[in-house]
C-alpha cells in the first residue's frame, strides 16, 4: 500500500480571545478499502473522528477538498445522521465549547481500483493558521511496488514579508512566497502544466490562481500583490494559500493589513 506523507495540523489560540480546536482521529487516516476486482462497485464507510473547540461557542467554516479522486467515485461526509458531497461547501459549523463535533466520511467507489487524498479544513478569523485535517484512501488492489516508496514531503514555506501590506506607503507592496517539492514531484513537474497556486480567503472563495509554476532545483515561488483575478486589491483579513498539483497539496495561512 502507498505510504501516503499524513500531516495533522492541531492550531492552539494565543490567548483566551483565539479559538483552538483539538482533533481525534481514534484509526488510522491511511484507509484501505475492498479490492474492486473482488467487491465490485461498494460505498466505504469511515470511521468517526472528532473535533472540540476548547474555545466559547461559534461558527466556522469547513471546506472538504479531494485531490485527484478518480472520476466516477464520489465521497460524502456527515454529522449525527445529516451529509454532505463534495463540492457542496464551504459549509458553515457550530462548534460548541468542550463539545467533540462527530464527523465520517463516506467513498463511493465505482467502476474502477484507485487511490486519492483528501482534506478537511477548518478556518475562522480568530485561528492563528489553518486545522487541516489529512486523511488518504486506497482499494486494496490499487497498489504496486513504486507505491511502497515513501514520498519526501512538500514543503511551502511562509510568505515573506508576513503581513504585507499593497495599500499603504513605505509597507511592502507584494509578498514571496515560496515552496520545496519531492525529487520525484519536480521530475514530473517538468512534463505537466498542472502545478499551481491558489489563493483563497477565509470562506474557502477562490481569490487568484498562479499557474505553469517553475521548479528549478527542486523549489520555486510566486509573487502576489495583494489583487484578485480581476485587478482589484482585496480587503484586508487572513487569506489562504496552496500549493497543490501533486499527490500532497499543501496549505498554510497569510495576512493582509490595511
């Protein structure tokens, strides 16, 4: 079975007024279903997991993101009896004080073995960075040697400067942000145009696109000023950033300050 990279960001509030959000995953998130070519078409029930919010009652918002899903499966999640597909969100959640909030995933797989990863990511304006929650899912006859390698993580660094500010004299007008992908990833970056970064605000709305990225010894950047697709600078808040494009997307979070 492929080792697919987990990483589990639990963000903890600087003090009493940020929200903090703690995460049990009480099984393991590299999931293994029924070979296809045994079991035919089948909806692969996941286990429950829980998120608590440590902080006062609120509402947050939760996106579901699938990466490379094979496309004739489809994926839902739910919350005591009441689900969602993707691509339905970003959904708005009420997260009460010391309360776990139960969530399962469920995979429709269809006419096909395969493999993918997918997460799911909370944000609110009063989170230091981004809780994302990584979870991969394999049939069982999906698998083969070069899967039993394990990948070198995807590194996206912090933009640079962080705040910035595109508005405002003597601020810096643009900020860097940077990455470091796999040996492997920047061998097929170089014969695919799919690489890209994406920038988001804190809705999980897409602001800006950065795409034909160039990977040069294994690291490459972008430069953004503050605009959206249209020109226009955006409103100052928390905005996310992702590099994704390979087997491993990556998201980390990013200010802009009038």
């Amino acid at each position: 079975m492929r080792k697919f990279l987990v990483v589990l960001f639990v963000v903890f509030g600087l003090s009493i007024l940020f929200a903090e959000l703690e995460v049990d995953i009480p099984f393991n998130p590299d999931q293994v279903g029924p070979a296809y070519s045994t079991q035919g078409n089948y909806v692969y029930e996941g286990e429950t997991f829980y998120v608590t919010n440590t902080a006062v009652t609120d509402t947050f918002y939760l996106n579901l993101y699938a990466y490379e899903i094979p496309a004739p499966w489809n994926m839902f999640w739910c919350h005591e009896g009441t689900c969602s597909y993707l691509g339905w969100g970003p959904w708005n959640v009420v997260l009460e004080e010391n309360v776990g909030y139960d969530i399962h995933a469920n995979i429709e797989v269809y006419n096909m073995a395969g493999s993918f990863n997918y997460q799911f990511v909370f944000n609110h304006e009063s989170l230091v960075d981004s809780v994302v929650i990584d979870f991969s899912f394999c049939t069982e006859d999906a698998t083969n040697a070069e899967n039993d390698l394990i990948s070198e993580p995807v590194i996206l660094l912090q933009n640079y400067p962080n705040p910035f500010n595109p508005a405002v004299a003597g601020r810096s007008p643009i900020t860097t942000i940077s990455f470091i992908i796999s040996r492997k990833d920047a061998e097929n970056a170089k014969n695919c145009k799919q690489w890209r970064i994406e920038i988001y605000n804190i809705k999980g709305q897409l602001i800006k696109t950065f795409t034909n990225l160039t990977v040069s010894n294994n690291s490459g950047s972008v430069i953004w000023d503050g605009k959206d697709k249209n020109g226009k600078i955006v409103e100052s808040g928390i905005y996310l950033y992702r590099l994704s494009g390979m087997e491993n997307p990556v998201t980390r979070k990013m200010i802009l300050m009038k």
